[in-house]
C-alpha cells in the first residue's frame, strides 16, 4: 500500500467502523496470551503479506509518536512516552537508593 493510500486508509474510515473488526481465533488469544507485551507476527496465506497484532493502546501509543520524514527528532519531544514507558520500572524495589545518588567529582 502506498503512503498515500495508507494515510487515507488511516484516517479516512472507509465505511469501515469498529462493529465490522474481525475476531481473534482461538489460536491467535493463546499466541497472544504467550507473548503479551510482545506484537503478535501473523501471515496472510493468500498473499504471504506479513501484520502485527498488536493492543489497541500500544497502537494508540505509537500513533502519537511524530513523523518526522527527512529531519532529525528534538529527542526531548520523547520525554514524556520515555517516562511513561518506564513509569513502573522508576517505582521497582531498590530504585529509591538512586534518589540519594550523587555522581562522583571530577578530579581537579
């Protein structure tokens, strides 16, 4: 699909809405369900075109990301998805003793 057709396809709802989603198979929950914070690699047989399952709020998540074509990102525009991806991981056992870290001098 071209970029173009993929931008309409993403945001002109081509009479399709959310009642006409296809359901998982059972083989698809239990793959899931192994794997799940991980997207899911599935194949078309017919075309052997290649798709990635992933959760509606990951997919939410990654929409948000900007598309900067040809420049470079200001790397502080991630900061904020950058803190909420590891939001749990900063609150872990033991990380308060890296409230009271204090980097070592430089020598003089």
């Amino acid at each position: 699909m071209n970029k173009v057709a993929l931008r309409c396809f993403q945001t002109c709802n081509v009479g399709y809405n959310s009642d006409m989603a296809p359901k998982l198979s059972d083989e698809q929950r239990q793959a899931l369900a192994r794997r799940p914070d991980a997207p899911l690699e599935v194949e078309d047989p017919e075309t052997h075109g290649k798709y990635a399952l992933v959760r509606m709020d990951v997919y939410e998540q990654m929409q948000k990301v900007p598309s900067y074509g040809d420049t470079s990102p200001d790397p502080r525009e991630f900061y904020p998805a950058f803190l909420d991806a590891v939001k749990n991981d900063l609150d872990a056992p033991g990380m308060e003793e890296y409230d009271n870290y204090k980097p070592p001098q430089a020598e003089t």
